[in-house]
C-alpha cells in the first residue's frame, strides 16, 4: 500500500514544528518540510509531487501550506490549484501559522453562544475585530462577512488596515468596514456599537479593559485568542467559555478557542489523509468543521 506523503511548504525560514506534529499525530506516514518557498516555485514543486506517482495514488499525496501570511498562503493554494492536472490530482491545505483554523474555531464558538445565550445568528451581527491585519484577525473578518455579519476591521496603524479592507473587496467582493484601533480612545470608539468583539492582537497585549467594556451596553460576546498574560480581555480567563464578565457581556477565553482549533487542524489533515478523492480546503472549510466542535 502507498505511503501517505504530504509535503509542507512555507515562504518562512522554519517549518512550524506545530504543523508537522499535527499532521503526523492525525496519520501521515511522512512530511518533508520546504522552506523559504516563493510563489513562482510552487508549481514545479506540486508538479514534482504529483507525476513522481501512478495516478491510483494521487490521493495519498497531498500538499500543505503554512507561513505567517494569509494572503500568500491563499494565493499559494491558488496556485496549486491551477498547476493540478486530472488525473494526477493531490490534495492541499492552507492554515497559515494555525490562522485558518484558529479564526474558523473562534467565530464558531461565538456561534454557538449567540445561538445557545441570546438566539442569534452571525447575519446581521456587529463585529468589531481588533488587530486584524494579522492572519487570525483577517481570517475572522472573512469568515464574518461570509456569513451575512457587519464587520468592522481594526488595527493601529490605519493604511495597513485600510488595505486590508480593500484587499478584502478585492479578492472576494466582500464589504468590511476599516477603523484606526491606534490609542485607548480610538479602540472604544471602535468598540462602540459593537455587539461582538474579537480580539486577535500580539500575545501579551491587553487590548479591551473593563472599562472599555462597560462602556458599550450593546456588546454580547468578547472573544480572545491571547493566552499570554496580560490576557486581550480583562477579567476573561483562559478556559472561559460563556462566562459572565463585569459589563454582563458573555467571555471565550483563548483555551476554550484552542479546544476547538486543535481538533479542526486535526480533523483537517486526517480527512486529506483518508479521502478517496483530492481535496483543496482553506478557511471555509475550517470554518464548516469547527462549526462541529464548537
């Protein structure tokens, strides 16, 4: 039988050692990690991966596609995309630096509670994302907009996140609104309003106080991916999920979030592993798993 391979490839100069237990952990026989991977040399990598096996064993060849950057990671797995050829076809996985799956597990757990708590869903919504130009902010924002939210977009520096919101419409013809989050007064401005808050800032930067809390009657949910102290969040810990914070709004702690990633960065890799056919999941397709753990 035909080992399963799966060869992982990121634009960084490291492999993420996180990715690579993973994927073994969820069934891979082998991962061969590529690094410092520029766009241009994607296709003859997959094109070497794919026609070095019979076609009957396509399947157990796949790609993944790692790396800080969730626009090049999405433009890579386009590019993997366009460079398969039937019927040498493989399987690819985009989750850079965890992004797709964190993003796709926190919007999930924040779901579930509006569903569960308040009998909302994620349509129409208010969501105020703070520190979205990285992958897990940005990804949120997708995710968000995809299923009919207002999302709002927000970091410290207004051109990056100005870009971001265009790069947004640009790509996938979704309208997100784009905020300056760059002092304390501007990201309660950011937050008033809101009715979810998603905080995707660095580790160890508290971004929403208790004051800044009680200062929207209207917020819901405050969700924080920050597991290193000072916490996004005051008064959210670690574990919190659907607890009750100062301001009456509902708190998801960053390990209650990180329940649900794991599980759907390991269901994902498992099902290239398994599949009888060649799979292409991003975010969405996160998204739709998470949804199963949430």
């Amino acid at each position: 039988m035909s080992k399963n391979i799966l060869h992982m490839l990121s634009p960084l100069r490291h492999m993420s050692p996180f990715d690579v237990n993973m994927a073994l952990d969820a069934g891979y026989d082998a991962v061969v990690p590529y690094i410092d991977v520029k766009l241009e040399e994607v296709m003859p990598l997959v094109q070497d991966a794919m026609f070095s096996r019979p076609p009957k064993d396509a399947v157990h060849t796949a790609v993944f596609i790692g790396g800080k950057d969730a626009v090049l990671a999405l433009d890579m797995l386009d590019q993997v995309r366009k460079t398969l050829l039937k019927p040498f076809e493989i399987s690819a996985f985009a989750d850079p630096a965890g992004s797709f799956t964190t993003a796709a597990a926190m919007v999930a757990c924040v779901e579930k509670l509006l569903k569960e708590k308040k009998g909302r869903t994620l349509k129409g919504t208010k969501i105020v994302i703070f520190g979205a130009t990285g992958p897990v902010g940005y990804t949120c924002g997708l995710i968000g907009a995809f299923e009919g939210a207002e999302v709002t977009v927000t970091a410290r520096k207004a051109p990056d996140i100005l870009a971001k919101a265009e790069e947004i419409k640009k790509r996938f013809d979704l309208d997100v609104k784009a905020l300056d989050a760059g002092s304390p007064e501007k990201i309660r401005a950011a937050l008033e309003g809101a009715e979810v808050a998603l905080c995707c800032a660095a580790a160890g930067v508290q971004v929403l106080s208790k004051e800044d809390l009680a200062s929207n009657k209207a917020l819901l949910v405050a969700a924080d991916v920050n597991a290193v102290p000072p916490y996004g969040v005051e008064g959210l810990n670690l574990h919190d999920y659907g607890v009750e914070l100062s301001s009456g709004a509902l708190g998801i702690g960053p390990l209650a979030i990180g329940d649900v990633k794991y599980k759907t960065e390991s269901g994902l890799f498992q099902r290239m592993a398994t599949s009888d056919k060649p799979l292409g999941l991003d975010f969405r397709d996160a998204f739709a798993l998470a949804r199963s753990f949430a």
